[in-house]
C-alpha cells in the first residue's frame, strides 16, 4: 500500500471562500486516498499563509518527511504554490528527486504518468499567470485610489498619520515632529544630526524605534506630507489634511536638490564591459571600475582595482595587504574578449551544460552579509543611545561616535542600492539556448556589429566569473568549451 501525505493551505483570504476552505480541501483529499487505497502518512496544514512564499511551517515539515511516503497530494495545484518557479523547483528538485510523486486532485493528474509530467508544466505556467492577473489588479486599484486621493492602504503609514476607516489622520504627536523635521533643516541641520536631536529629545518613529540619518531623509522627500498621494511617480491632490505647506515642501525640495549638486561628483558609470565578472584571486574580493586624470579637465584614465588594494569601502575589503595591481581597463577587456572569439566553441557541450547554468549569477549573499553590517551599526547605536539616557555617558563623549556611525550606516544602504541594481541588471543579461547556438556558426562577425549592451548580455551568458591575478582566469559557463 502506497503512503501519502496531504497538504493542504488557506489564505487569510480565502478563508470563507467556498472549496478552499482547510475542512473543505481536507474532506475531498481523505476520500481521495481511500478511493485509491492509499494510507495516510500525515496531514500538512499551512492555515494562513501566501502562495508566493515558500517558507511556510507545513512545507517544510513535509520536505523533512520525503524519505518516508510514496506520493504528496494536494487539493489544486497553486496550493502548493502560486509561483511557476517555486513549484517546479518543489516537484522537480524535491519530490520526484526524492522517488515522491505529484498529484493534484482538481487538475486530475500525477507526476507518476508521462503525461502527469508534461502537463506539470503547462499548469505551473498558468498557475503563474494567475499570480499575475491578481497583482496587475492590485495596481489598478492602488492607482484608482490614489487618483481619488486616498492612501493606498497596508502598511508603511506614513510617520505623522493613522489609517482609520480607509483614511489617512493627523496624529499629533508624530505630526509634531515631522514639522520639527522639516523646520531644523530649513535652520541648516543635516539629516544625520536632526535624528541626533530627535532621539536626544526621547522622540521615536510610528514604530516605536530612534530616528536614523536614512529616515529624515525619507520624510524630506515625502510629498504625502504636503497633501498629495503617490503612485508609480505621479501625484495626486489627497483627501488628507496635509502637515507642511506645498512652499514649505518645495523649498525643502530646492535645498535637498542643491546639496546633492554641490557634492564632489563621483565616478560615474561608464561602459564597464566586465562590470560585475570580476574578482580578485589573491584576496576573493571583487574588482570595481575606477579612473583617474591628470590635471583638472585632463583626459580620464580607466582601471579596474580590487576593493582590498583600494582599501574602500572597508566592508568589501577582504584583506588590506592584498597584493593584487591596477588592470588598465582597455587591456584586461581585450584579453577577455580574445579568449572569448577563440573559444573552440563545441556545439554539443554547450546544449548538454545550458540548463545547469541559465540562472543569471546574483549576489544575495554578498546583499545578506551587507544587512547584517547594517544591523550590527543600528545595535551600536541603540547601545550608546541607552548609555546616554541612563546618564553613563554624557552626549557630548558620543556624538562624535554617533555620526560617525550614522555615516557608515548610510555607506552601507548606498552600496546594497548599487548591488540590487547590478542584482537586477543580472536578471536580465541571459540569452536563450537558441540564441547561444545562432551564434557558434557566425560569432566573430556578431560580436563586432554588436552594441556595447548586447556584448554584456554575450558575455554574462557565457562567462560565470574572472578570477585576475598576475594573469586572467575566466570561469565559463559551459564545461569544457
């Protein structure tokens, strides 16, 4: 007798919904079983919980238990999970490398039939375009709503108002100091030293926790407070009462906008070709694209350098005594671009190894490692705000320490905003099979007519990293090329 196990998910949503409830769904599937004389191995129950989510309590229960049943059973198909990639990742990857098959009780089809299979994948697809249809109405209605100038609703209330019955309400504590805000930065005081004064006055946000450099920042730009609604970058006059004046705000804009024009400009993106490919081979660090010049307004020199040899930021150096060099950036680009048109390119190879490194490389341990700093920098803080307000430090010993803390915090959030940048730019540069294999016969010719964009896609889709040291070693993403 073949051993199941039934999982079964609800949304806080479709809780009422009529087929979906856990009774209903739970009901229907124990019929199931009997009907096919299957034994019940255990019942998993995710009472509450998305389907776009994996990370769900009785998901993982489950997983835990693949050794010990035969088969996974589930009402329909998005009640595993809404998500095209998650589910084929779950069946693939999981159950059926684990010798458990699929059934899906409404679709009428198990993974252990040829045609349960194929058809796995036609109805991943269209549980996915569901998913889809449901967020694109999610965003007609927020911008319904915000041309009728009501708040979008959920979370992320603005600090200085209260959602009650589908409106956004002053509240007069937080309002009090949103106009303070606005007020000290008209007066000169910068975003990192009016959250100084805010927490030495005991103010807290909505959420009960001290001020931060990055959140001033937010409420400067926030046109909510000058009575308007947001959505996708247009504005809409709001129903709410507004708590600074549209001049006020303006004003704050101007400032806000000259500060920024005033800086030292820092280096800008130029066509980096290997942007993203690089890595040191002495220290494991990254190599950034830099440039210098000689004299003001002398023609600019482009370099590739490891973080560690630049010693900065300090959270990408992996070790200050790295003896890597400057790569000219012409000459490192070059070599990688002659390696790549003599590739011996084999056909045959390429299509056997495609699948096993489509996925475009992304960093989100590098963007996970980064956070953890960030947080690390919030308890330092929270640690010397609490010597203050217990009165074994005086203000004075700490502000120093405070801002200087508040800076590193701001280094850190601007470098995770370039990663998911470059985390996004990845997604994209990847290349079907087809194309890859249009190219073996006539690659040379395409790569000179190609524009600097389509050269990045080329190379990001045959090239997993380039480990440089006193020499240059590509890491392709086909095997033996």
């Amino acid at each position: 007798m073949k051993k199941a196990s039934i999982y079964i998910r609800v949304s806080t949503q479709e809780q009422a919904k009529e087929g979906y409830s856990i009774a209903a769904q739970q009901d229907k599937l124990i019929a199931y079983c009997k009907a096919k004389n299957w034994s019940i191995y255990d019942i998993y129950i995710d009472d509450g919980y998305t389907g776009t989510n994996l990370d769900r309590p009785g998901i993982n229960q489950l997983l835990d238990h693949l050794n010990d049943i035969d088969i996974v059973l589930v009402y329909k198909l998005d009640r595993l999970s809404r998500s095209q990639r998650d589910v084929l990742y779950l069946v693939e990857e999981k159950l059926l490398n684990s010798n458990v098959d699929f059934v899906s009780l409404l679709e009428s089809f198990d993974t252990s039939t040829p045609f349960g299979r194929a058809m796995l994948g036609i109805l991943a697809v269209f549980a996915q375009l569901e998913r889809e249809t449901i967020i694109e109405r999610s965003k007609l209605g927020k911008e319904r709503r915000a041309k009728e100038g009501l708040w979008r609703g959920g979370g992320n209330i603005p600090i200085g108002y209260d959602f009650v019955n589908d409106e956004l309400i002053i509240n007069p504590y937080e309002t009090m100091q949103i106009q303070e805000i606005f007020h000290l930065y008209t007066q000169g005081y910068g975003q990192d030293k009016i959250a100084a004064l805010l927490n030495e006055k005991g103010l807290k946000t909505n959420s009960g926790a001290k001020w931060t450099g990055s959140q001033i920042r937010r409420a400067l730009n926030l046109k909510t407070y000058a009575g308007y609604i947001e959505y996708n970058g247009e504005y809409y006059p709001g129903n709410h009462k507004a708590i600074i004046s549209a001049e006020l705000f303006d004003t704050i804009a101007k400032l806000l906008h000259e500060k920024k024009s005033s800086k030292h400009p820092t280096v800008q993106k130029s066509k980096y070709l290997l942007g993203g490919m690089l890595w040191c081979g002495y220290c494991g660090a990254r190599l950034k694209a830099n440039w210098s010049s000689k004299g003001k307004g002398g023609p600019k020199y482009y370099f590739y350098i490891c973080y560690s040899k630049a010693k900065r930021p300090l959270h990408m150096v992996k070790d200050p005594n790295c003896p890597s060099k400057y790569w000219k950036m012409n000459k490192l680009d070059a070599m990688v671009i002659k390696q790549l048109l003599e590739l011996p390119l084999n056909k045959d190879k390429i299509i056997a190894t495609y699948e096993e490194n489509k996925e475009a490389i992304t960093f989100h341990e590098d963007k996970i490692v980064l956070e953890q700093q960030i947080s690390e920098v919030d308890k330092q803080i929270d640690r010397l705000m609490d010597l203050y307000q217990n009165g074994k430090i005086p203000a004075q010993k700490i502000s120093d320490r405070i801002d200087s803390l508040y800076q590193d915090r701001k280094k850190l959030e601007k470098t995770i905003s370039a990663l998911e940048k470059e985390m996004s730019e990845e997604e994209q540069l990847h290349v079907s099979l087809d194309e890859v294999l249009s190219m073996l016969g006539n690659f040379e010719p395409i790569w000179n007519e190609a524009t600097f964009e389509e050269k990045r896609i080329i190379l990001k889709d045959f090239i997993k990293k380039i480990v440089v040291t006193d020499r240059v070693e590509i890491v392709w993403n086909y095997k033996n090329l």
